[in-house]
C-alpha cells in the first residue's frame, strides 16, 4: 500500500484530484480458474487502495475474459460490493477481438449499468510479424491496437446496439484522428445507423500522448475538445517526463483556456460524476 501513498504529492503537483487505477496486464487465459484468480487479485488489490483513500483513488474492474459468466459474475462483484467505477476491457482477447459476438452479454450487463469501458492495449502488435519482429510491439503497436480495438466496436455497431456504454479509447485513439473521412469512404456500413465518424466521435479519448502537441490538437481536432479527458499512463512515462508535465503539455498547447478547462477536469467530471 505503500506505493499508493507514493502518488499523493505527485497529484498534489500535477493538480490531480483523483487517479483512476488499472492494471496494464490482462487477467486473459484460457484456463477459466486462472483468469478469475487474477481478476479477483487486481480488483480486489484497487478496491482496498480505494477504502483506505476514498477521495484519491477509484479504478476499473478487470474482468477473466474470455469467460463471459465468470466475467459476468465478477462484473457483478466489482461493481456491486468493491465500489468498481467501471471496467478496463483489453483491446484483443487471446489474440481475438473483444468485439466478437460471443461477448454481447457483457456489452448487454455493461449497457443495462450504464457503465464505462476503459480499453488498454495488450502489448501483442495485434499478432503481426511486421511488428513484433522488428521490435515495434510497444512504440507503434499499443497505437494500432487502439485503432483496431475501436473499428471493431464500430464495425459490429457496439455503440449503437448497447448506447448506454461509454467507451474511453487510450492515447488519442491511435490512428483515428486521421482516419474518419476515410472510414466514411472506404468502411463497409451495410445496416450503419450512422457513419463510423459519427460513431468514433461518440467515444471519449485520453490524452496520454507522450507530450505530442500534434497528437493533441488532431485528436480535439477530430473528436471536439469535449471528448478529451486526461490520461498518464502512471508510472510507465515517469523516465520520460514527470507526472505534472503530463498534464502540462495539455495546458502548453496552444489551446483555448476553456478547450484546457474542459479537457484537464470538466469532461472526466461529467463523465465520471465526480464533484
């Protein structure tokens, strides 16, 4: 617990009121008992850091997928009687997407409880040689794996099936800024009740980035400043820069002040009904 309290003057710093904790490392594995013992470990882990610190800390729920009625189960759990604020859904399973029919029922619980989803890459380069072959798995795979993760949800209409789910993409949404008047022309929308622009504009995006400002401003650009809400990715960019300057590059940008407002605490107030 002692790492936890570690963070308090680091947030004090940065001007955080509160970190959302979640675990980097997926609990998947097709050993159903495995994955359930993992994803009781982590939330179980965050559900006391959150007890003993009420105002410092919430966290999402990890999940033993690709069980669904252990997920389920554990879902329930999570939110129930550990206080969970959401789920973290890793962008693949096993190497497969987590938008395949088999997990509708935990979209369907998911949406019934008006949740949010919190995606993070797995670290796998989505299984291409391409890039884990020449060492590209992290510096450029976790952004294709955002990118992915989120076309699948479009491309099997999850958001428009299950609307009461809100999705956080990480880093920007990978390649999507670029992406969405190339979706409207080139992605296969047979029954689409929209464009996928207007679907991947429904979603909310983090601002871990590593300090690009064209990042930043192609994601507002895209997406509206309205959803933009602050990420770290604590601890992994602390050899790189300190955790108030994560938040910095935000309000060093260029940015209108109310763009910054919004971005740094409104959004993730609204979003999460935080005071």
């Amino acid at each position: 617990m002692l790492e936890f309290d570690a963070r308090l003057p680091m947030m004090a710093e940065a001007g955080v009121g509160r970190q959302i904790l979640s675990s980097a490392l997926c609990a998947y594995t097709h050993e159903e008992k495995l994955a359930v013992q993992g994803a009781q470990l982590v939330n179980d882990e965050f559900a006391h850091a959150c007890r003993d610190r009420p105002a410092a800390f919430s966290f999402w729920a990890a999940l033993p997928l690709p069980h669904v009625d252990a997920s389920l189960a554990e879902l329930a759990r999570a939110f129930d009687e550990l206080g969970a604020l959401g789920v973290i859904l890793h962008c693949s399973c096993l190497g497969e997407s987590i938008a395949r029919a088999e997990f509708d029922p935990i979209f369907a619980e998911l949406d019934r409880r008006r949740a949010l989803v919190f995606l993070h890459p797995c670290q796998d380069g989505i299984g291409s040689r391409a890039l884990n072959d020449w060492d590209l798995t992290v510096c450029a795979g976790a952004s294709v794996e955002d990118t992915v993760a989120a076309l699948h949800l479009i491309a099997r209409q999850v958001p428009r099936r299950f609307p009461h789910v809100r999705f956080i993409v990480p880093h920007f949404g990978g390649l999507l800024p670029t992406l969405l008047a190339r979706l409207d022309g080139q992605m296969l929308q047979e029954g689409f009740a929209e464009p996928p622009s207007a679907t991947a504009r429904r979603f909310f995006y983090d601002t871990v980035g590593w300090g690009s400002k064209p990042a930043l401003l192609a994601a507002v650009a895209a997406f509206g400043a309205s959803q933009l809400v602050p990420g770290s990715d604590y601890p992994v960019l602390l050899p790189w820069e300190s955790y108030a300057q994560t938040f910095a590059h935000v309000r060093e940008s260029g940015l209108a002040a109310s763009d910054v407002e919004a971005i740094l605490y409104r959004n993730a107030q609204r979003l999460l009904a935080l005071g």
